[in-house]
C-alpha cells in the first residue's frame, strides 16, 4: 500500500455518526482529533463482523490456539479448583508482575493461565465435553466465562511482549484475542502497536481500523491511526529518496559507460575486484554532464622492488609527468637515485599480453584511446622501470605472458 492509497482513504473515510452533518458542521472538538485510518474509510458502511471476516482472511489473523502444551495444562490443572479457578490466579499473579514491569514473569504466569483455557477449548473443538472438578459438565455460562478469561489472558500476554518488544508475538496473542472477541479494543491498540513497529503499515492500519470501527473516539487508537500515517510518510519519502539515489546511479553509469565507448576505451570487470572505497573511475567535475573529462583510479607499479604507488585521480588530459614530479623521490630508493622522471620507462600492458610504451609527456587519453590497452576493474595500472633495466624486463615481461598464454590455449 502506498502513501497515495494512504492519504486518499484518510480523506475521503466516513466517520461513525457523521453521515448527515452538512458541510462546515463539524464540531471543535472533531476538529482537532487525530486522523483515522485509511483503512477505515474501506470498511464503511460495514458490521464489526463484516469487518471481522475480512480481516480473518489475512495470515496475521489465521492463527491457531496454543496446542502443543498439554502436559503443561495438566500439570496447573492438578491444582485445586476449576480451569476458570486456576487461570484466574494465574492471570492475579501475572497483573502482580506486569505492574512492577515484571514483564518475563508476567508473561510467564498468564501462559499458564492460557495453557489451562486453550486445552479447553481444544477438547470442545474435537467434540469433548468440559467439566469441572466434580466431574459435572461445563454449563454454557462457564464455558462464557472461559473464553473470557482466556481472552483476557491473550491481551495481557500481548501487552508483556509489547514491552519486551516480541512485536510477532505481540500481534499473535492479539489475532487469538480478537478471534475470541472481534471488539476488543486493546488487541486492536497493541496489535497495530506491534505491528506499526515493524513497519507492516498496511496490517496495522487494517487493525486500527477494525477497532475505530468499534469506537471512532478511542484516543489510543486514534492516536496510533496517526503515527501509522506518519510513518507511511516517513517510509514513502525514504522510498522515493532510494528510487532517485538508484535513478541516478543508474543514468550515472551510463553516461560513463558512453563516454568510455566514444574514447574506444575498452574496459573488463574481474569477478574479484580491489576495494577502492570511494575512488571509482567517473566523470569529472560533473558526474552527470557528458561534457566532463574521464578521471582513472590509476597504480604506479615497480616492478623490479615489488613497490607501488596509487593516484586517486589521474584525468585524461594529464600526463605521467603531472604525477612523477610530486610521486618522486621514492623513500625507498634513497641513496640510490634509480627513480626519477628523467630516468624511468614507463610501459602498460595491452590487450594481447604486449606492452605499450607510455610517453611521459602523453595525455593518457592518448594512449588509452588506441583501443590496445584494457581498463580492468576501473583501474590503470602503469608498469615504472629504470630505463637502463627496461628492455631486459620488457623483454622478460613479453616472454613470461607469451608462456602464460600459451599454457592456457593447451588446456
């Protein structure tokens, strides 16, 4: 459901009541009530049990009575006194904890409670009667007040998961609540409760509505009919926010992609690229203008020391030059005087396993636009040799792909 459908159904819902004041009538105390829920302007018009059957159709609410602790039923039924006995000091003992904002306790005490009452209710599913201690069969009013009491025990569970934040749990206790009493108005409050914070907004403004249908003026309900509508704003907004972000990701890439093909830049991405953090190859300045200049991540790489050197940003129209003069000296060849701008070769390795000479004084567009050269992961990547060791190791270089290549053609 989207913050459209939202806003619309919050416009144009009907209020209990208020079907037959004309325009301008509305009083100043309604005036400054909180909005209703969206969902209510769907169920308009409709029964509580209309409503009910509706809802019953969601999985929120087609759930199950508690029915895998039998033997924990049977164990609190060997106290004295009837089911109805027994869960009602539970539920005295649970209000005891919940109080004190014992809330694990609490839970605990109104479980068994809910153990006894749904053991009940499952033997009266499969046809049994029900009796009590004495063994005379429940009449129609015990078994009323049964269900009233599990009821209760459901919503007070629910509210001790509501504060330990079990949101499902939460929710849970409340669609076995409603599902013994559609009106309750505290499992419509803390299901949407529940439910609202985890962001399901269309199921809690379902509820909401459910329990506004009961009582348009219940100020919890209200209350949270506006926070869901608050949130569905909050969450929209951030929706349209990430379709914009991946928009212009996507009109980013390209841009980039077209300027690469317009410069023959051929480009590959490896399945295990380098963590660049934020460097990437882009557009400069403006990332969105074609007009821009192509900026290359780019590693300076010494072959012969097993040293490198990273340039965060080496522009198409700069040349090695612009990057030597502040790269060199290097501390490591201190003493020695082997790395200067005058005194190195500089070569990258094209598409077929050869190697390109790089003038210092080239623009790298230049050389990139040849088509021969393969920007691989984003990244230039430009061998530096002393010029007096340059062609033996070029030579090496050549010779080592050349087996390299030929190994893979045998395989």
């Amino acid at each position: 459901m989207d913050i459209e459908s939202l806003m619309e159904r919050a416009m144009n819902m009907a209020q209990p009541g208020q079907q037959q004041q004309q325009p301008g009538s509305q009083s100043e105390a309604d005036a400054t009530k909180p909005s209703l829920p969206p969902g209510l302007a769907v169920n308009a018009g409709k029964t509580v049990d209309e409503v009910w059957a509706e809802l019953n159709k969601s999985p929120l609410f087609m759930t199950e009575l508690e029915d895998n602790d039998d033997v924990a039923a049977l164990q609190a039924l060997s106290y004295e006194g009837s089911a109805l006995d027994n869960s009602a000091d539970f539920k005295e003992r649970g209000n005891e904890c919940f109080k004190v904002r014992g809330y694990v306790d609490a839970k605990e005490f109104y479980t068994k409670g809910v153990q006894i009452l749904a053991a009940e209710e499952r033997k009266r599913a499969r046809g049994e009667t029900t009796t009590n201690p004495e063994g005379e069969p429940d009449s129609a009013d015990e078994i009323r007040r049964q269900r009233e009491m599990l009821e209760a025990l459901y919503v007070n569970r629910a509210a001790c998961h509501l504060g330990l934040e079990n949101y499902r749990s939460c929710w849970l206790d409340c669609a076995a609540a409603l599902r013994l009493n559609p009106r309750n108005l505290k499992a419509c409050y803390r299901s949407a409760k529940a439910l609202l914070a985890v962001d399901r907004i269309a199921e809690a403004d379902d509820v909401c509505a459910m329990g506004l249908a009961v009582d348009a003026d219940n100020a919890g309900l209200r209350a949270v009919a506006a926070d869901i509508i608050k949130r569905a704003t909050e969450l929209d907004a951030r929706r349209k926010k990430e379709e914009e972000r991946a928009a212009t990701k996507r009109r980013r890439e390209q841009l980039l992609h077209a300027a690469l093909a317009a410069r023959n830049i051929p480009t590959r991405t490896t399945d295990k690229p380098p963590e660049m953090g934020d460097t990437r190859l882009e557009l400069v300045p403006d990332p969105d203008d074609p007009r821009s200049t192509l900026s290359f991540p780019t590693v300076l790489l010494y072959p012969l020391h097993l040293e490198s050197d990273f340039i965060k940003a080496f522009n198409e129209t700069q040349t090695l030059d612009d990057h030597l003069a502040y790269v060199f000296p290097l501390p490591w060849d201190e003493g020695r005087g082997a790395y200067t701008p005058a005194g190195v070769t500089c070569y990258v390795e094209t598409r077929d396993g050869g190697l390109l000479k790089m003038g210092k004084r080239v623009p790298l567009l230049k050389v990139l636009g040849t088509g021969k050269v393969e920007v691989v992961d984003e990244v230039v990547r430009i061998f530096v040799v002393p010029s007096p060791e340059a062609e033996a190791w070029a030579k090496e270089f050549k010779e080592k792909r050349a087996a390299e290549r030929g190994g893979n053609a045998g395989r």
